[in-house]
C-alpha cells in the first residue's frame, strides 16, 4: 500500500517532535490521526480538522481513552497502518537514591505507560487487518547508565526492550516494530533550557522524522526490533 493511503496514528501530536512526523507523513499524503492530551492543543499546532487530519484528544495512561483513539481512526479511515508513540518527557536532577516517587511514576508513566496502553488498543487491529508498523522513540542516552538521569534512562532503556520484545512477537503477523535513539532535539524548550549549547550539534525534529518515516514504510519491512541511533554534529 502507498503511503498516501495508509492510516497514521501520531500520538504526542502536538509537541515539536509529533508536529515534525505528522508533516512528514502528511507531505506523503497519508491520512492522520493526531492524539494529544487536549483538542486546543491540537488545534494550536494544527489549524482544523479535514479530510485527511482526525484530532483525537486522550489521555493515554488510561486505557480506555487509548481504545477510544483506535476506535476512532477505525470509524473514520477504516483502518490502521502506522503507530507512531512519540510522547513521552524528560526529567533529570536526582541522583537514584535520591529519586522521588512523583518523578520516578511521571518517568515511567509518559515514557512506557502510554506506549503500553497505545500498542493494547492497536495492535490488536493490525493484526487483524494482516500487518502494520510502529515505531517508539526511544533515548541515544539510555543505551546505559548516565549520572543523575537514572529514571529517565531506565524509562527509555524500558521503551527499547519493548520494542525488541514486541518485534520478536510480532514479526510473524507481518508489523514491524523499531524504535529511535535520538540524541538531544533541536527544540524552543531546549534551547531555553541551554543557552550555552550549540544547537547546530543536536538532532533537528524534521530529521528524526524522515527516519521515522522510512522505519514506517515498506522499504524497512525486513527491519525488525532495531534500536536506531539518531545523532547530528558530534
């Protein structure tokens, strides 16, 4: 199938990344499912609604609302190719001993709990419709231990093993699952957050989700589980 026809649910939506694979996938045509956590937002970012653009505003810690979504992008496009699980957060400062509950379960929930729930409500129907792809976003960091990041890097390490645990169960029923390492994104956030940096270093959003794309796409269809570093100027 053409990737103007496919179905892409870009969860994270509205935030820099989500925005950058949304334009992506929609410059190819295809059809977009947007999930947030408020229609304002998406609205924000996105303008309106049309033809080929669903808002679907969910809070994706909890499962039902996370069913709602591929509920919706099954009443309106009839099917589901592509699961993008773009949101997710980043907190740092404590050392591990130091960690306090309330980051450890903001970590864990808008890294690995909102994938969960969007894999529940999805897979199910790609599996049924014969196939499908999906793509988590994982951290260059979290291949191993960093020094006051211990919770973050536990949670996007958790979103790789995810990820190959999923590619191994689900190869057989033809859905790809991959995930990206990106370094440090080029973002407004971040820039304010590091004057001194050099941003010309980090990883542009508009990059990051031409790898997600082609991870999306049949040309990868022989790319199962792969954990793929995504790095600018070193």
């Amino acid at each position: 199938m053409s990737a103007g026809h496919r179905t892409v649910i870009v969860t994270g939506a509205a935030g820099n990344l989500g925005k950058a694979v949304a334009k992506a996938f929609a410059d190819l045509g295809a059809n977009l499912v947007l999930v947030d956590l408020e229609r304002e937002s998406l609205h924000g970012v996105f303008g309106t609604e049309n033809d080929h653009r669903l808002f679907a505003p969910a809070n994706l810690l909890e499962m039902a609302q996370a069913t709602g979504v591929a509920q919706a992008a099954l009443a309106r496009f009839g099917r589901i190719d592509v699961l993008c699980n773009i949101a997710g957060g980043f907190r740092m400062g404590e050392m591990v001993h130091e960690t306090s509950d309330e980051n450890w379960n903001f970590l864990f929930d808008i890294n690995t709990r909102t994938l969960l729930n969007a894999v529940r409500a999805v897979v199910p129907y790609m599996i049924a419709a014969g196939g499908g792809k999906i793509v988590n976003v994982g951290a260059f960091a979290a291949q191993r231990g960093v020094a006051r990041m211990g919770a973050y890097t536990a949670s996007k390490g958790t979103v790789i093993r995810m990820t190959e645990a999923m590619a191994g169960e689900l190869r057989e029923k033809n859905i790809n699952v991959n995930c990206v390492l990106p370094t440090i994104i080029d973002t407004p956030e971040n820039r304010a957050a590091m004057p001194k940096a050099d941003p010309a270093k980090w990883v542009a959003p508009s990059d990051l989700a031409n790898v997600i794309v082609f991870l999306a796409s049949d040309a990868a269809r022989s790319v199962h589980g792969a954990a793929v570093p995504v790095t600018a100027l070193s």
